[in-house]
C-alpha cells in the first residue's frame, strides 16, 4: 500500500527469505509487472522459486542468488524500478545501489527491526539519497511479565 505498488510495476526486493512479501508484491504488480527479489542463501532461493512455481505465480516473479549488501542490484535495472524493499542485515550498505536503480519517482523502503539499523540507514538517506522515502513507526505491543518464585522441596 504504501509503495504503491500496483499492476505493471517493476518491484527490487532484497531479502527474499520465504517468499511471503514477493507472493504479495506478485499479486500487487499482475497482470503485467513483475517483482525481481534477491536473497544471499541459496537454498532459500531454491524453495522460493519452488513456492512459486507450485503456485502460479512464477511468471511474475525472478528469483536470484546474490548478495546485494555487498553486490547491489544488477545494473540491468539502473533507473527502472518503481519500488525498492530492502529487509536486510546492513540495509544502508544497499541505499546508493537502490537508489541507482529507482525511477525518479520511486520509492525506496527498508524493514528494519532494529533501532540501530534505522539510525545508520538514516544517516546515509540523509546524506545520499534523494528519491522518496516511506518512513512508517510501527506501535509495539509490550506485554507484561511476571516471575513467581516457587522454593522446591528436594
């Protein structure tokens, strides 16, 4: 949604994993776009494009081996890709490549969990990117714990 990724857009997505998101950025870009997702395992990319096979959607979706931290993306894509999605490790090892391969209206998104990786991502967008950013916070739901101490009778 935020992307705004719809049919025929061309979609870069670094950190395949299961192929969960790359099944929905499919669906979002059918009948006439297609998604390009990357994953440095390769045996997650061979269950991936499996998954993607046993369900339909493989024509839509290009799965390949590579390490983007450290590769970027292919230059086939420089200046193509409507939308980036990095959900990696080191995303800002991967912004000036990302942003090599954007549209000029483009849009680059990265997951990251960790504080430490949003403040060292913003750190490079800050100082070397241009393009439109999506920056969402996300509520985190803390629950509460409690320990009881129980003495044992041994």
């Amino acid at each position: 949604m935020y992307l705004e990724v719809v049919p025929g857009c061309l979609v870069l997505e670094s950190g395949t994993g299961s192929g969960s998101l790359t099944t929905s950025f499919a669906r979002a870009v059918a009948p006439t776009g297609h998604v390009y997702t990357f994953d440095f395992h390769e045996q997650r990319v061979a269950s991936a494009r499996e998954d993607f096979e046993r369900t339909g959607i493989s024509t839509l979706i290009t799965v390949g081996v590579r390490n983007i931290q450290g590769e970027g993306f292919p230059d086939q894509f420089f200046g193509l890709a409507d939308s980036v999605f990095l959900d990696l490790p080191q995303p800002w090892l991967a912004i000036s490549s990302a942003r090599n391969m954007l549209k000029q209206d483009g849009t680059l998104c990265s997951f990251s969990p960790c504080i430490e990786q949003v403040q060292r991502s913003c750190e490079i967008l800050r100082s070397d990117f241009t393009g439109n950013i999506l920056e969402t916070s996300c509520p985190i739901l803390f629950k509460q714990f409690f320990l009881k101490h129980h003495e044992l009778c041994l």
